[in-house]
C-alpha cells in the first residue's frame, strides 16, 4: 500500500528547533532539526504497508527503511494519517531539555529530543535502530 506522502514541519514555540514529519507513500520518519537545520534525532513513525520481514537497514540505499515486522506492535490500534492535518506536534520544556511529541488525530504516537536517534515510537514493539518502545 503506498499513498502519495507528505512533508509537514513543525516549529517550536522559541524557534530553537522543529520536528518535520515525512510520509513518503511507504513509510514515515520524524525528524528533530535544530537551529541551523541539522537533524539532532529521528524516529520510525509507521510504515505504510505490511511490515517486511527481514530488516532492510543491510541495504544503506533503501533508506529511510520500513520497521521489520519483529520490531512493530500490530496489536496496538492506528489509523494512518491520511494527510498532513491529521498531525499536531506538542513541545514541552526548554532549551536542551526540549521535547516533541508527535500527534495524529490527537493520540501520542512519537517522542523526539535532540539527540535521541532513534527516539520513542507507540508503534514499536521493542527498542531497535529505528525506534525505542513508548510506553507512557
């Protein structure tokens, strides 16, 4: 299943960073940039279709890389944004102690701080090198 994907950037309320949330038709990766635009963190958000079941990051071109099906928590219940406006990011703290959450349709699905790479994913079913569990 692809979709057209989208690119949506998010500032934060003191201009010191911004999350972009990329979906590229297959899959979706949050993105924490600092000031001067260099990415301080990342995270999985979803993949679009069926997790594969061998890990794609052997292959350094197939990047960004779908989350393998052992890595991905299936039993938690989401819907896919189908745009954009379904995404709201939320920002706590200040500077060095900045945090995004990431929002679609008003559920947590993602954490971000700079430096967290990879960062906090609902979606992920256990730590790996995309995304850390979630759990709160």
């Amino acid at each position: 299943m692809t979709s057209q994907g989208f690119l949506r950037e998010f500032i934060s309320p003191d201009g010191a960073a911004a999350i972009v949330v990329e979906d590229d038709g297959r899959v979706a990766y949050g993105y924490w940039l600092d000031a001067k635009g260099s990415i301080g963190g990342d995270v999985w958000l979803y993949n679009r279709g069926p997790a594969p079941e061998q890990p794609e990051w052997t292959n350094r071109e197939g990047a960004p890389y779908a989350n393998p099906a052992a890595f991905v928590d299936e039993a938690v219940a989401f819907s896919r944004p189908s745009s954009a406006a379904c995404l709201t990011v939320e920002w706590r703290g200040q500077g060095s102690g900045q945090i995004g959450e990431i929002f679609v349709a008003g559920v947590l699905l993602a954490r971000l701080t700079n430096g967290s790479k990879p960062g906090w994913s609902r979606l992920a079913a256990k730590d790996g090198p995309l995304a850390l569990r979630l759990t709160e």
